[in-house]
C-alpha cells in the first residue's frame, strides 16, 4: 500500500485501501446465516453500504491523503 503510494505520488494518483467488514450480499447468501454476520460489531450496528459508499466518496475527494488503510468496521477479531 505505502510503496504504491509512493511510487504513483509524483504522477498526482492517491492510494488507500478501504476495508468495509462484512456485509449481507448476494456473494454471502450460501451461508448459513447470511443476515449475521461472523463477528458481531462492538457498537450497535454494522456500518451500511450506503455508509462505506459516503465513505470512499469522502476519502476520493481528499487530495492529500495517500498510502493508508481504513478499518470501516467496528468487529474485534479475536486472536
């Protein structure tokens, strides 16, 4: 992530990673339990993906951010 960064700076090209955490969709539906997601999240809810889309809108509109990850989850994995 931080070398492609780098790397594609000097031409002007942001690079971030944003990582959304589970959601229901048609690729989960084989589960078991598609509506539950494996780890419950901390607060009270799970982001939406109305939520995580506002996110990457806000995130591509910031020229000056570059090389990092987002966690847009509030899940704790265990060890």
């Amino acid at each position: 992530m931080k070398s492609a960064a780098r790397e594609w700076g000097p031409d002007g090209i942001t690079i971030n990673m944003i990582l959304p955490g589970w959601h229901a969709t048609a690729l989960t539906g084989y589960q078991q339990n598609p509506g539950q997601p494996p780890f419950a999240p901390v607060l009270e809810s799970g982001a939406t993906m109305e939520s995580v889309a506002e996110f990457v809108v806000a995130v591509a509109a910031m020229p000056n951010v570059s090389g990092q990850v987002f966690n847009f989850d509030s899940r704790i994995l265990p060890l």
